[in-house]
C-alpha cells in the first residue's frame, strides 16, 4: 500500500512510474543548462517541459573516449511459411535500405518477432535475407519466434538469447525479454497450441512476459564490471515500462531490469513489438519503440508520456505505411539519437524525422 | 369515382384485418421479455465474432472466405481497436464513398487478407460486426470521426477470448 503511494497513476489506472523516477521541472532546468546546446540539437519536444527528451547526462559524458557510430534497427518481420509472401518483401526493402545507407552503419540489431507463427522454415527465410546485409548483425528472440518449439530453432539459427558487445566505448545489450510462465502445461497444450495462443496480441490465458529470474542474474553479472559512466543500449523485444500490459506492451521484470541499471548515467533501450513510433523516459532509461516490417498496431487507449513522439494516421491501403527501418547514432559525448526510416516518409511527423534524442 | 373505390378498399382491408387478428390471436405465441436471454443471444454472435476475428493468424490457406495469406482481422485490430463501430457510416477512401463497417470488414478481408468476403447479411458478417461493436462498447457516437487509437481501456481480462490455438 506503501508502495503504492508512491507510484504515479493514469486514468487508466496503469503505473507509468515510480515516483523516485519521476523528473521534475527543476531537474529539467538544471539539466538542460548543464548539458548545454548538445541535447537540444536533435531533440523532440513535447508541449510541457516535464515531457522534454534528451535527459542523458551529456555534459558528463563528454570527456569519455567514444567513437561515434550508427547501429540499424529492423524487427518485427512476422514472416509466413508462404511463398511471396507480401511481407517477404517488405523485410527485404528494409534490409537493402540498410545496405544503401552511407556511410553503413557498424552493425544491424534485429529487435525480435522474425516470425509469425515460430516455424524453423520462417525463420531461415528471414536469415538468409538479414545474411545480405553488408555488415555484422544481432539478434533477440520475440514471442513470435519462441512458443512452438520453445527457442530450440531460434537458439540453433542466431545463438545466445542473452548478449553483450563492447563497441566504439559504449556497452551493447540484447536480453530475451518474451519468458512466460508455464501455461501449457496445466491444459496440456500441444506446441501448437501455445504457439497459437502467444501470437494473439490480446491473448488473456499467456500472462505477462519478462527476462525472469536467470535473465536477472545474467544481467546483473554482465554489468557487474562496467563503468557507470559507460553508455548502455539495451535491446529487448517488450518496453521496459508498462505501457499497456493487457497486449504485453510491458515487461513483467522491468522494474528489476531498471534497478539493475540505475547505477549507470545514460541507458538507451531500443524495444520491438509494438510496432509504432513511442517514447518514455524513466530516470536514466529513454525507452524507444521502433517500427515493423509486416504491419503497424493501433496506439492502445491510453495516454502517451510524450504524445507528441508517435506516428501520424496511417493508410491501410498502403500497405508499407508506418513501417521501416530506423538506425541509432551515438555521438562522441556519450547520448544517442534515434532515427525513424520509414518506407513512406509521410507516416513520421517533422518533428521526430529530426531524430529522437536517447 | 377514384375516392369511393378507395374508401371501399379501404373498409375491407379494416375488416380482413380484424377477421385475421381474431383468427390469429389465441395461437400467436410472443416469447416473453427476457433482457438476459437476449443479451446471451448477442454475445453468441460476439463469441462467433471473436473467433473468426481471430481466424487466419498464422493459419494460411485454410479459410478462404476470411484469409489465404495467413493474416486475420486481429493481426491489425487486436480487441477489435481501430475499427470504430461509433464512426460509421463514414466516407472511407478506400472504399471510395461513404461506406457502412460491413464494407470495410469486407474490404479487410478481400484486400488485405486476400479472402472472399462475406455477404452482409450473412451470420458471419454479423458476427464480425458484433464482435468489434461490442469490443469497442461505451463509445460515443461519432459519424465521420477517424482516429487510431482504440476508445477505451480493457481492464483485466477483458472479454474472454476463447484462445484455442489456431481458431
């Protein structure tokens, strides 16, 4: 009950924050004078100054030796067992538009849900078009990819489901963020049946998701030895706030995830899944969600924390609209700035085609 | 002229009329009022609704009139959001003139789903119409309105989706 005072409540009655991460007026003031011309550059504002982007400790981070790079970010191809599938198609523009990028980006992060239905056969289409990429990739595990066969496809074709990199000074985080509690088991479910459960959004008899308990220690022992003064990017298929629970819009652990993480100065999380342009910022953590390649999602009926960082109406006659590639470009001071790359430019409004300040 | 015909059609139409209803009357049975039994009616429809919403996610080729490209109406509408039941009647581009939902399920489903379609007065289509009215229940009414997110928030499990695999 304590614990609940503190928390900050929607009319939805939703938690989007915990009142110790809460920034105010005066943190916004105070930051923004200290990180000076740099986090305005790029930034999107929202209409109060409670909602500004770009709180990372920019002045801060200013003397830390980080050569700036870009990663792409594609996700949620949704890939059909069908031949010239529509959505074949689209997976592959994102990734030649990838490959035209100039100058290419470090690596490519593919942010989950390769897949619609978990079959081993969708997800070696969608490999053998990420191997055309002209440089390395990445990638994590989403619902989609993981409930047939409970990851032994996926494990077999991408690796680890938990990884880190160091790159350019800046430490790469992917976690597998889709781990459900046994469900299937009770009712005696056939694999396809939990598969065909999980991939409805709305699916009330999954429960909520998260990295779970060995996810945890995993990260806890990954960032044991990094320096708070390190920039984070944390990938994971599901935002690390609860955004709307009811379409696993959320991350059962995040909570525990954003503890882990609080000693550090800046985290840029990058999530999937839900498949629109959205922002929050907790604290140190900016939380940015990302586009699909397969088809957009209606913003759930609650209010945004930034509203003005979402996309523009979408045509559902046209059917790459609101969908794309985006890529991460980390500067020398440390911050981050998310691009959206829409295959139709008119679904992403001026102010964020500017970039998204991590 | 024209005025007696009319006035002596009309006296006989009156009599036929009662005749009918005193023949009739004793027989006729009227089911009595029942607010309960008839919402359960509806949420037949709405639960034959939801399924077929559901229908096609991940399931290609096996429902020709709703999909054959493995796409169903929840793949874009989960919760049935998005549609906005209280908006329709409404000029639709896609449809090219002002259009009914009944129109634009079909549109869906023809267009995007790449299925058949179904005929508007068919139990399926009423169904579907069930479905997304009842999901998106509350809404003000608000011919013409266009906007993308859903109305209103599910809280907890909301409607009880009868999740069985593939459906």
């Amino acid at each position: 009950m304590e614990d609940d005072d503190k928390k900050i409540i929607v009319p939805d009655k939703k938690i989007i924050f915990d009142e110790k991460d809460k920034i105010t007026r005066r943190d916004f003031l105070g930051l923004t004078a200290k990180g000076a011309a740099a986090t305005m550059i790029a930034g999107v504002f929202a209409p109060s100054a409670g909602s500004m982007i770009g709180l990372g400790s920019v002045a801060e981070a200013a003397t830390k030796k980080i050569k700036p790079f870009t990663f792409a970010v594609l996700t949620d191809g949704h890939l059909y067992d069908i031949k010239d599938h529509r959505f074949d198609g689209m997976f592959m523009d994102a990734v030649n538009m990838v490959n035209n990028m100039k100058p290419l980006p470090d690596m490519v992060i593919y942010a989950g849900d390769i897949g619609q239905s978990g079959l081993k056969s969708e997800l070696l289409k969608g490999k053998a078009m990420l191997d055309k990429l002209k440089m390395p990739y990445k990638v994590i595990p989403g619902e989609h990819d993981w409930y047939l066969d409970m990851g032994k496809a996926w494990r077999s074709l991408f690796g680890d489901e938990n990884w880190s990199i160091n790159h350019n000074g800046v430490h790469v985080i992917g976690m597998n963020s889709i781990k459900i509690a046994d469900f299937w088991t009770g009712p005696g479910l056939t694999p396809e049946q939990r598969m065909g459960r999980v991939l409805e959004l709305e699916c009330n008899s999954c429960g909520p998701w998260g990295v779970e308990e060995e996810g945890l220690e995993w990260l806890k022992k990954d960032v044991k030895k990094v320096k708070p003064d390190t920039p984070i990017i944390f990938f994971s298929h599901s935002p690390l706030w609860d955004y709307y629970p009811r379409w696993n819009f959320a991350t059962k652990d995040a909570p525990e995830i954003r503890d882990i993480l609080r000693k550090f100065d800046n985290v840029m999380a990058v999530h999937g899944h839900v498949h629109q342009v959205v922002f929050n910022k907790i604290g140190n953590i900016s939380s940015i969600g990302t586009s699909s390649t397969s088809w957009p999602w209606p913003y759930p009926p609650v209010d945004l924390p930034y509203p003005n960082i979402r996309h523009n109406r979408l045509d559902p006659g046209d059917f790459k609209d609101g969908m794309g590639s985006h890529h991460l470009s980390v500067a020398e001071d440390g911050s981050g700035t998310m691009f959206y790359d829409p295959f139709n430019p008119s679904a992403i409004p001026e102010a964020v085609k500017r970039g998204v300040k991590l | 002229m024209k005025y007696k015909l009319f006035a002596k059609a009309s006296a006989m139409s009156m009599l036929l009329g009662i005749l009918i209803f005193v023949i009739s009357a004793p027989t006729q049975s009227k089911e009595p009022l029942d607010d309960a039994a008839d919402f359960d009616r509806l949420m037949e429809a709405v639960a034959y609704g939801d399924q077929l919403w559901h229908t096609g996610e991940g399931a290609g080729g096996k429902h020709p009139e709703l999909s054959t490209n493995g796409l169903g109406c929840a793949n874009c509408h989960p919760d049935g959001s998005a549609t906005q039941p209280e908006s329709w009647p409404k000029y639709q581009t896609n449809l090219g003139k002002v259009g009914t939902l009944r129109e634009m399920i079909n549109w869906c489903i023809q267009v995007v789903q790449n299925g058949k379609g179904y005929a508007y007065d068919s139990k399926e289509m009423i169904a579907m119409e069930a479905y997304a009215t009842y999901m998106n229940r509350g809404a003000k009414l608000d011919p013409g309105m266009n906007k993308q997110t859903a109305p209103f928030v599910i809280s907890g499990p909301g409607y009880p989706t009868n999740n069985e695999g593939n459906r």
